[in-house]
C-alpha cells in the first residue's frame, strides 16, 4: 500500500451559483483542447439525466454512467468544461477522472537498510509436519489463529463466500492463488490510462502487472494444497474486482465502479488496500486550498461514501488500511505532503472537517498493523478509525535498525511474475534478484512469493476471518450463496477480537506516538487483534 491509505461524516458544501446553462446561442466562445475525461456527480438519481443534457449542450461524450451513485464519466473538449457543468442545477460536483491513490508497498523515512535493507543471515525455519511448506514463516496466521490447531480446525470457509479484491488484480496462473479464482465473476474496472500506463487498453481478469493485488488475495484465501502458504480462509472464492492501472494507480470511477459491482453482484466482503489521493486527507473547504482543488476532493468524498452507503445495504462488508504514516488520527495536524501529483503545501486537518480515506467512510472497517511481537508496527496510523488491528509486518524489529528483509518482521504473501519482474524484483529469466523475493516449490511446481509491510498487509487478514463468520453464520440468500448483515459480521469481529492494552513501554524510532483508552479500547488496536479461532469457535 501506498502512504494513502486509510469518524465523522462530512457535511459536503453544495457547489454555489446554480443557475442553468445558458442556452449555445448566448455562450461565451469556448476553448477547445485534447479531449479530457471528467466523473460528473448528479445530485441525486433523478437528476442523473438533467446533468447528461447539460454536459452534451457543452460538447462532451456520454462514455459510462453509474445509476447506483448517480455518476457519469465523459469526455470533453472544452478548457472551461469542469468550470461552466459545475454551474448546473443538477450537479453536484465534476472534477478529472485522474488518479487518486496509488496501491502498493509504502513510502518509507529512508535510512540504512529502508525498504530494501539487507538479506537475512538467518535459515528460513524449519519446515512444520503435516502444515503448508511456508506455515512455519507465517507468524502472521499464529499471531491471530489461523492455524491446523485453531480456526482450519473448526472453519476454512465455504466455496458459497465470495471476497472481492479491489486492487492491481489477480494472477490466474499462480497455483497458490488460482483455485479459488473466480473468473467469471471477475471484472477489470481499470482500462489503462495512456499518460500513467502508455497504452489504453484493458488487460484482461486473471492478470495483475503490479503484484499487490495477488499478494492481498494470497493472504485472504490461499488454498491448503502443499504449496508455499496458506490464507485466513483457505476455501472461500476470490473475485478479481481490478480497481488500478498496470502502474499501480487507482483513479476514481474504477473504485466505485469495483464497489457498487460487488453489491449487485453478491460479494460478501471487499478488501480495500489502497489509497485516496493525491490528498493525505480529503477535505471539502480547506481555506489554504484553491477552488478547484477543493472541488476535486468534494467530488471523490461524495463519490466514494456513496458507494460504500450502497455496498454496504446490499450486504457488503468492507475492510480498508488505516494508512502508514505514523499518524494520531484523532487530532490537528499539519499535511505537508499534499497533493502528492502537484505541488504540496502545508494545511491544517481537522480530522472532524476532513477525511482519510477510504478507511474513516461511515461502515468501514479500519485496519491497523502490528509486528511479530504483537505490538503496534512502527508505519502504522492509529486513532479512531482504527476498529481492529492485524499482522502488517514493521520497519524496524530492532529500536533504530530497520529489520532485515525476511519473515522476523515482514509478512509473507504470494506475488505475480509479472508483479515481480515490474519492480526490478526478479530478472528476465525469472531469477530473483532482490531480498523481498523468493521461490518456493513443491516437486516441479513452483511460484513466487514476497515478504511485505503495510496496513495494506493488515487489511486481508480481517477481511479473511470476515468470510469465515459469514462461512459459519452467514443464512441462504436466494442465489445460493450465504449472506450476513454487514453489522452482524463487525459485531463478530469486534466481539471476539483479543483485546490488548496499551504497551508499558513503545518503540518510537519511527516517530513519537502516545497510546490511549478511548471507546472501543485503544487508538493502538481498537477492539483488538482480529482472532480467526475465536471468531468461528
């Protein structure tokens, strides 16, 4: 995952000046330029056509509409064209369908060793008897009971289940991964962008160029077969709902696309490692931001809580990243670093005024990370949004030396070939050729796999036991699949999660953070660590 990663709801300012267009006989001269594709938001879904008519009247293309959350994506050709639609009764918002996140490995303080450091001297642990040839680097699993003793024990998930992955893909070819791949009901959402990716075509399911999103799936429901390792839940269906670019890239549309696809279409719960920006935090009337700018962050607030209120009344249940910055979510602070694709400046965020997303949308639920030894990791956010806190791997595993890249503080998944030879990982030949990559095989088959950190890491292991209680608990629904209320799983989750107090003492090497009691638990671990066992138990 990205720095973006992942609560109030926002009052959204309405856009002034809400007087029709005026008809093309009175209109001022228009620019012309290359076209530009714009998500334009009707205000509500009986205004959906007014705003089509009033973006044709100003030249541009109908190319998609989203019934579900009243949105549109066009083209148009106008210079003006954001500007003049934005002046119509029936729109909300319009803004550039650019990228607004990006999903991969986070952004790390740089140091000896950062993100790269060195190999590990140590030997891989042995082998455990009768377990996955990996289940003994999987301190993960142990961590939160996902194991031949705890929950594989009572419950590994029903095939009926399904989790949808709104990330990079999911590589259909890689054995670890492939049989619980549903392609069928897997979608690309994300054609390639011809500026972010060179081309503007879409790829076709069963693909993942950039690897993250085979990783998150791995983590979720890699199968029990005597390959490499295994997931949370080990016989749940996998849906490919590819939200980002060959680059990595995550724009707008894809992701609300992603969601009100998987709630028309009975998935079950929806992992969301990835960001929202170029905006650390989304805000709808910073005074240091221009119009437009605030505008763009208008456009993706309203968008996306849409999509997460009409996925979750479907039935959804979704799981996103509390972000890797270090970051008290409960208290002003200052953003430095926005907008990552322009030029930043610093702004005040009150977090009671702004959103992190998509971890802090209204039915959410936020994931925050730890390291081996259960404690808070060192990159991750913390604060009220965080309900639960899972395995994400850390930094350092020594205070002030960044930790070697192995399975003592980073979390092992399955990778893409193509996910791992796009970052310069393995060679041509398939020959790994960095640290965070390796092989492992099982007579002559043989896959990639990667150690990783990241509340993006955190987010699968949640939403990994969220398909098990649904598995266990979840009643017949009318497709022949097993549905349960969103809030009855949270409950569960929280419910059953292992609490933990604040630490006597914390590792701050990262940057200073101050753990509390607030009401759920702490802003470290909200209800507590995620428990596999004790959630089907």
């Amino acid at each position: 995952m990205s720095r973006r990663m992942s609560g109030a709801i926002v009052a959204l300012a309405t856009l002034s000046g809400l007087l029709a267009i005026a008809p093309p006989s009175h209109a001022a001269v228009a620019v012309e330029g290359p076209p530009v594709d714009y998500v334009v938001l009707a205000r509500d879904g009986s205004s959906v056509t007014a705003a089509a008519t009033a973006a044709q009247r100003l030249g541009a293309k109908i190319k998609r509409s989203n019934q579900d959350v009243s949105m549109l994506t066009v083209s148009a050709t106008r210079t003006d064209f954001a500007e003049q639609l934005s002046n119509d009764a029936s729109v909300e918002g319009v803004a550039r369908n650019v990228a607004i996140g990006r999903t991969g490995t986070p952004q790390l303080r740089k140091g000896p060793g950062a993100e790269g450091g060195a190999a590990s001297a140590n030997a891989a642990p042995a082998a455990i008897p009768g377990a996955e040839p990996l289940a003994a680097q999987q301190w993960d699993m142990a961590q939160i009971g996902a194991t031949p003793t705890g929950s594989y024990r009572i419950e590994r998930g029903s095939k009926a289940v399904k989790v949808g992955i709104i990330d990079s893909g999911i590589d259909a070819t890689h054995p670890d991964v492939a049989a619980n791949l549903d392609r069928v009901a897997s979608r690309n959402f994300a054609p390639n962008d011809k500026v972010l990716d060179g081309d503007s075509t879409l790829e076709p399911v069963g693909t993942d160029p950039f690897g993250h999103g085979t990783a998150v799936a791995s983590l979720v429901a890699a199968p029990i077969n005597g390959l490499g390792m295994a997931g949370v839940a080990p016989n749940v269906t996998l849906v490919d709902l590819r939200a980002a670019q060959r680059s990595g890239y995550v724009l707008l549309e894809p992701v609300v696309n992603a969601l009100t696809y998987a709630a028309r279409n009975g998935i079950d719960v929806v992992t969301m490692s990835f960001s929202i920006d170029p905006w650390l935090w989304n805000c709808v009337n910073n005074p240091v931001d221009t119009p437009i700018e605030r505008s763009r962050q208008r456009v993706a607030i309203t968008a996306v809580l849409r999509a997460v209120k009409f996925a979750r009344s479907r039935g959804v249940t979704m799981v996103a990243a509390a972000g890797n910055e270090n970051t008290d979510m409960d208290h002003t602070l200052i953003d430095s670093s926005s907008p990552s694709t322009g030029i930043p400046h610093d702004r005040t965020i009150d977090p009671n005024s702004c959103l992190y997303l998509p971890v802090m949308a209204p039915g959410v639920i936020g994931v925050g990370g730890t390291n081996i030894d259960g404690i808070k990791a060192d990159l991750s956010n913390y604060g009220l949004p965080v309900d639960l806190a899972a395995p994400s791997g850390d930094v350092f595993q020594v205070p002030g030396v960044f930790g070697p890249i192995d399975s003592t503080n980073r979390v092992v998944q399955a990778i893409s070939r193509d996910g791992a030879f796009n970052s310069g990982w393995i060679d041509a030949d398939g020959v790994p050729i960095d640290p965070r990559v390796f092989t492992s095989c099982t007579g002559a088959t043989c896959a990639y796999y990667v150690y990783q950190i990241g509340t993006s890491v955190s987010v699968p292991h949640v939403a990994g036991v969220a398909a098990l209680i649904i598995s266990k608990y979840g009643s017949g629904q009318p497709d022949g699949g097993l549905g349960m209320d969103p809030s009855l799983v949270s409950a569960r989750l929280f419910r059953t999660a292992t609490p933990k107090a604040c630490p006597a003492t914390y590792d701050d090497t990262f940057g200073p953070a101050t753990c509390v009691k607030n009401a759920k638990g702490t802003n470290f671990y909200g209800y507590g660590v995620v428990n596999a066992a004790a959630a089907v138990r």
